[in-house]
C-alpha cells in the first residue's frame, strides 16, 4: 500500500513551473541554433540537437528530483525505495508486469493502427522511435538508447508516479490520479498509434507503485519496457 507523501502545493507548483519554463527555453535555444547552422544542431536529429532538447526537461528532472526531497526533509535512497528491507520482490513483481504489458500493449497497438486506419489517419512513429531510426551518427543513436533506458524512465516515473500520482491522490481525488494522469501520459508521447497501449502502460506502472510504495519498481519496470521496444525498433523496425 503507498504510504502518505508530504509534498507541499507549493512544492509541487513550483516543480511543475520550473520544468515548463527549462523546457521552453530548451526548446527555444536548440531552435535558434538550429537557425543559426551550428554544428550540432543543424537538424532535430543531430546530438547536439537531442542532448540539449532531453536535458532541458528529463535532465533537469533529476536535479529537481533531489532538491525536492530535500525540501521535504525526506532522504532520496528512502523515496526511491533503496532501503527497502526486501528490494528483490518489487523488482520481481516489475518484470512480471512488463510480460504482462507487452503481452498486452502489442495487440492494442495494432488494433489502433486498424482502427486509424480504416477512420482514414494514417499511423505515424512517435517522434523518439523516428529519431532513433534515422539517428545522423552512432554517438546519437547510443545517446538515444540512453535516454529511452535510463534518463527518461526515471525521470517520467519521478513525475507521474512519485509526484502527482500521491498529491492528486491525497487531494481525495483518487480516480483523477489513476485516468487522468494515464491520459496526461499517454498523449504527452504524441503518437495516436500507441496511446491505448500508452495508457495501459500508465495504469499498470501506478498499480505497481501502489502495490509495492517503491518508486524503484515503476522506474525498473519503465526501463525494462523501454529497453525490449528498443532491441526490437533495432532488429525489427517494420
């Protein structure tokens, strides 16, 4: 059962704040440099282009990440779930998810290819699985594998499940946290093709938070899903 968070509104309002503002300026300083024909940010694609873009929101996560448990006096390794006296079952509880969500998010996924389709919309690849087939150099292409693995899992998961998940919850609006944030997660991804699979994604790694109130086991479970979609984009992009 997730045990009660003392995350305080204002915390939680500049947090949130903090993240827009970094990521529109990100986003403003790669497009003028991308205007400007430096070197490395020519293109969307470009490392350069893909490090600042990344860092401006899932890096600055993790910074704001220790400096908001710092704030509520909380330790990091006891939020995250290190200190768990049996860290083993959580993490095992993840992989068994992750069977189970990819067992399911495939045929979702495909239904809502046909069903886009049949509506008239065709599918496109979210913009990060588009960036990784077309990466302009291995350094990109390890870099994007990186942030699919590593930064973006913990830095999603922190957001999502750590902190709104447990204020909107505590709120009393329990079923707000659930769907809403679930949509919030799914759409934020913008690719209509694996919204439903998204969505299912969302709900089954808030489950698995509430289940074990380790921030450890939605964030492995993230990675892991990340990772096998990852090795199959590689192997079998179609």
């Amino acid at each position: 059962m997730l045990s009660v968070k003392p995350w305080r509104t204002d915390a939680v309002i500049f947090f949130i704040a903090v993240q827009g503002i970094c990521l529109f300026l990100g986003a403003g300083v790669v497009g003028l440099l991308q205007k400007a024909g430096v070197n490395g940010f020519k293109e969307l694609d470009d490392l350069g282009s893909l490090v600042l873009s990344t860092m401006s929101f899932q890096g600055v996560t993790w910074i704001l990440m220790f400096a908001f448990f710092r704030y509520h006096n909380v330790r990091w390794q006891d939020e995250l779930g290190f200190n768990k006296p049996s860290l083993l079952r959580p993490l095992l509880l993840a992989c068994g998810t992750v069977v189970v969500i990819l067992l399911v998010a495939f045929p979702l996924q495909q239904l809502s290819i046909v069903l886009m389709e049949k509506v008239g919309w065709k599918p496109e690849d979210e913009m990060a699985v588009s960036l990784l087939l077309n990466a302009t150099s291995r350094a990109a292409g390890i870099y994007l594998g990186f942030f699919a693995v590593v930064l973006a899992p913990v830095a999603e998961e922190f957001i999502f499940r750590g902190v709104l998940f447990p204020y909107i919850k505590q709120l009393g609006f329990p079923k707000l946290a659930w769907i809403g944030l679930s949509l919030v997660f799914a759409l934020i991804h913008g690719d209509a093709a694996i919204f439903i699979p998204l969505f299912a994604l969302s709900l089954a790694l808030t489950y698995l938070y509430e289940k074990t109130d380790c921030l450890l086991a939605p964030i492995f479970a993230h990675a892991l899903f990340n990772a096998v979609n990852l090795v199959l984009i590689k192997f079998l992009p179609q």
